[in-house]
C-alpha cells in the first residue's frame, strides 16, 4: 500500500512544528507497512488532485500569506475545491485553515483573498490568542489538546466545529468553538503538532484516506500509552490555571 501525501508551501507556512502533523502521518502508516510519498508543492506548483491521499497546509505569519494567498488562487484554486468536494483528506492549521475560507483582513488591514471553498471568514483582532488549549468533540467523544498563536477570529457560519472549547480561545475567543469540519476537511488552530498530541486524529486521516484507496483496509492498533500519559498531564495542568 502507499500513501500520497501533499505539503503546501513548506517553504512559507510553516510554524510552531507544523511539519511534525507529516512526520505523524509518515512515522503512523509506515508503522502499518505502507510505503508514505511526500510531495511539496510551493509557487507556481500544479496540485494532482488524483495523485494525493492526504493534503496538508500549516500557518504561517501575514507576510507569507499575503504571498501564498496571491499564487494559491491563481495556480491551485479550482484543484483543491474538486479535491475537497470529492472527500478527499485534507487538514489545515491556522495561516492554512484561514485560507480555506472567504477571506483574511490581517493585522495591517489588508484583505487576502481565501480559495472560498469553506463557509468561513477572519478577521484580525487588537491582540493575539497564544496559549494551550483543550477541546472536546461530541461527534467522536474525543479530547484534543493544542496549542494556538493567532491574532485572527474565525467564523464558521453553518459547519462543524472540530470542538467545543475547554480551555483556551479557539476560533474567536466567543463563540466557543474550535476548528471546523467539512466533508473530510479539518481546519484548525491547533499548532505543534496537532497529530502528534492526538494520535487518534492522526488515524482517523489514516484511516479515512487509505479506505478510499484500499478495498477491506484496517488500522493495526499501535502503543499510545505515551501520548495518552501526556494528554493527561497537559488537561490535569490546564485545569488548575
Ligand atoms: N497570520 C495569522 C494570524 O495571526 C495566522 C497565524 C498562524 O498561522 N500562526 O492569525
């Protein structure tokens, strides 16, 4: 079995570790045998919506966003939609997950365009949302930890959230919610890494790709005892604060 795996601009959104949400995904599957390919596409760069099982977009500071938000519609726009649309996996943290949506208004007050394929919208607020974070998801009865740094406040209109708010300001610091879901979309605020703190995201992408490419495909278990212990440490502590 192999796995596609597509990074957007390595080389311009890429902050707070989030190339390790890859090295989960690569270290995860190879662990089950199958054969990881990683493509990084920059500038210019087509997107093969066929070739690609997983795509991932990281954040990054308003200065590279304003450059990636100018070259993404223009060369990877309509691809990206009709990968989505299909099902397909993609997962999007903070400068990336701001991209998904209508439009970004950065600090400085300049409006980027966003690939307008989730019903989302930010905007820039007077201060930062840095810190820790816990969210639960009803849907999965799953707790995810994380960790944010944006100054951008996200509405997620009609979509799903990725969870409710624990600990921490997710999407805007009001609504209590975090992240959102679309089809097999994930955006996120959640940095350094996301999928190596919750590894039962990390399968889900796993798994959720894979089975669209394999007939009768199933995820041996692996030993996430530490991860769980950790998990556990970060909620207790955050509890207290
Ligand atoms: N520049 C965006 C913001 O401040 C995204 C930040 C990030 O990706 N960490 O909201």
């Amino acid at each position: 079995m192999e796995l596609n795996i597509c990074h957007l601009y390595p080389d311009l959104l890429n902050v707070y570790g989030d190339i390790g949400n890859i090295l989960i995904l690569k270290h995860r599957a190879e662990l089950r045998g199958v054969k990881v390919n990683i493509y990084n596409l920059s500038l210019n760069d087509k997107f093969d919506k066929d070739l690609y099982d997983i795509t991932f977009f990281g954040g990054g500071q308003d200065y590279e966003q304003s450059i990636v938000s100018s070259d993404i519609f223009k060369t990877k726009r309509d691809d990206i939609k009709d990968y989505i649309e299909s099902g397909k996996v993609f997962l999007a943290i903070c400068g990336g997950y701001q991209l998904l949506g209508k439009y970004y208004i950065a600090a400085d007050g300049e409006k980027l365009d966003g690939l307008n394929i989730l019903n989302i919208s930010t905007e820039a607020g007077d201060n930062r949302f840095i810190g820790n974070t816990v969210i639960y998801n009803e849907e999965y009865n799953e707790t995810y930890v994380g960790f944010e740094n944006h100054g951008g406040r996200t509405y997620i209109n009609d979509l799903k959230p990725l969870g409710k708010v624990i600990h921490g300001y997710g999407n805007n610091g009001t609504d209590g919610y975090e992240g959102c879901i679309y089809k097999n979309t994930y955006g996120t605020y959640f940095h350094g890494s996301l999928l190596s703190k919750n590894p039962e995201l990390a399968d889900r992408l796993l798994y959720t790709a894979l089975s669209k490419k394999y007939d009768n495909f199933s995820l041996s278990k692996l030993d996430d005892t530490l991860e769980i212990k950790a998990k556990e440490i970060m909620i207790e502590r955050l509890k207290n604060n």
